[in-house]
C-alpha cells in the first residue's frame, strides 16, 4: 500500500466544481460550509475497479480531479475502497488512488459509487440565515469556534464583507458562552453589532471596499 499523509489539503477557485465568492451576501458561508464540511464536485462514478494495490475511478462524463487533490469516494459495497485518498494519477475520464487489502473487482454498490473533493472534516454545530459557526473534528485541536456573519446589516449596506471572530462556545448562534477574540471589555458586543454611527464590528473579511 502507498502511504500518503492527509493532513494537508489545498483548494483553489480555478477548480473544477470549487465554490465561487462573489459579491453576494452569503457567499463566504457557502465557500466556507464545501470546504470545511461538505466537500464538493460530487461526481457519480461509473466504474471502480482494483489491482496491485490502485484503484481506478472511472467517469466517463469526466472528472478534473487533479493529482495530489485528496478526493472522497463512497458507496461501494467493499469498504477499502471507501476512503479520502490523494490522487495519484489522472485522464480525462479516471484517477486512481491507493487502497489496501484486496476488495473485490469491480466494486459493487447497493446504492451509487460516487467520488468529491475531501473537505476538512469540520462541523458545523450552529447556523442562522447567512450565519455559521464551524468547529473541527480533530480531538487534538482546541475546539474553539470559528463564528461568521455573513448577513445584510442594514437595507443599505452593499456585499463585500463579513464578520469574522473565534469563541469559546456557543448555546446558539446568537448566543456566544465564555471568550471571545476578538473583544472589547468596554464594547462586548462590538465584534458584532453596531455599537456606533458608521461601525458594525471591527474584525472582518472583505471581499470588496471602496475607498480608504
């Protein structure tokens, strides 16, 4: 068997399938939940079949899966073919990926074989209307919280930004239990609300401003 290290993933807009951050409120949320959580070019694979410890995924309709990108397939009857795995070697139409053991072949399914870009393997414990909050899975990591409001402020504000804050925990959404970063002792709220003419948070992702 191949040994590969998963640990690190990479994703870029160019591709194939990769969620588009336009300015639209909600769009750094959608980006967020396919990368984090839900993974995405899901693609139904047409054949799966196995020899010399490689599998091979075929999808006659064409994939983009590009070599080193570690892609999650599933549905298959035999289990060592269930797996997230890096791309080995590509085609037009197939990629192949290690596996262990020796499954039968072809792969069976009861249901569909089908494959998509791994996400992370966050979760996401909390949402609202263009809000989430995101958490990894890791038992290893702190478990804090990545919190993001991606929602309309007021009727006149333009897209283009987010905030953006960690924290400890949340009992829902809405509600935040125990630190936060950013934050003002004088301001709880100020991450979040606005507290002053002109001055909704102070700790953002932009994807467009105007001005200095």
């Amino acid at each position: 068997m191949r040994k590969t290290d998963l640990t690190v993933k990479y994703f870029n807009s160019g591709m194939t399938g990769a969620p588009q951050i336009s300015n639209n409120w909600d769009d750094l949320v959608t980006m967020l939940n396919a990368c984090l959580v839900n993974g995405f070019a899901l693609k139904a694979i047409d054949t799966l079949t196995f020899a010399e410890g490689v599998a091979t995924a075929t999808i006659t309709a064409g994939h983009a899966y590009q070599p080193h990108q570690v892609v999650l397939v599933a549905g298959a009857e035999q289990p060592e073919y269930n797996r997230s795995s890096r791309v080995l070697t590509t085609t037009m139409t197939a990629f192949t990926y290690a596996v262990a053991g020796t499954p039968v072949s072809p792969a069976t399914t009861t249901t569909s074989l089908s494959a998509k870009v791994a996400p992370l393997g966050w979760e996401k414990p909390f949402a609202g209307t263009s809000k989430a909050a995101y958490r990894s899975k890791n038992p290893q990591s702190p478990q804090n919280i990545l919190l993001i409001d991606n929602s309309l402020k007021t009727p006149n504000y333009t897209a283009g930004w987010a905030n953006v804050g960690i924290v400890e925990n949340l009992s829902d959404i809405g509600t935040i239990v125990g630190a936060q970063a950013p934050y003002d002792p004088n301001n709880p709220p100020q991450n979040w609300k606005q507290v002053t003419a002109n001055q909704w948070g102070w700790h953002k992702w932009y994807h467009a401003r105007g001005g200095q």
